[in-house]
C-alpha cells in the first residue's frame, strides 16, 4: 500500500524512510498532515484536529 498519495509502495516506504532519517540525523521536526491514519501511524505523536480545534494527543 502507498502511503503517500500517487507513489508506488516503493517510492512511498524510500520517502518515510528519509524523512525518518532526516529526523533522527539532523533533529529536525517533520509534520505531515493527512487524513489517512495508515500514515499517521508512522509517526511518532499523532494530533488529531477537527473543526480546527485538537481533539486529540497522542
């Protein structure tokens, strides 16, 4: 499955993976913002907003 939009699941995992590393070698923040919580459940604190106020925290 690709997770992110019109990618292949090859090019799709490559991309998470980069942003993985970019976030652990260089301490960057990434935020990735969608509605499919396949992705999300990649990160590593999840914010679920509705109607523009955060529901939730995890």
């Amino acid at each position: 499955m690709s997770l992110l939009g019109n990618l292949d699941s090859k090019s799709s995992d490559e991309i998470v993976e980069l942003l993985k590393k970019s976030n652990r070698d260089y301490k960057q923040t990434i935020i990735m913002i969608t509605h499919n919580m396949e992705i999300a459940k990649v990160a590593d604190r999840i914010i679920k907003i509705e109607d523009g106020k955060i529901v939730g925290d995890c």
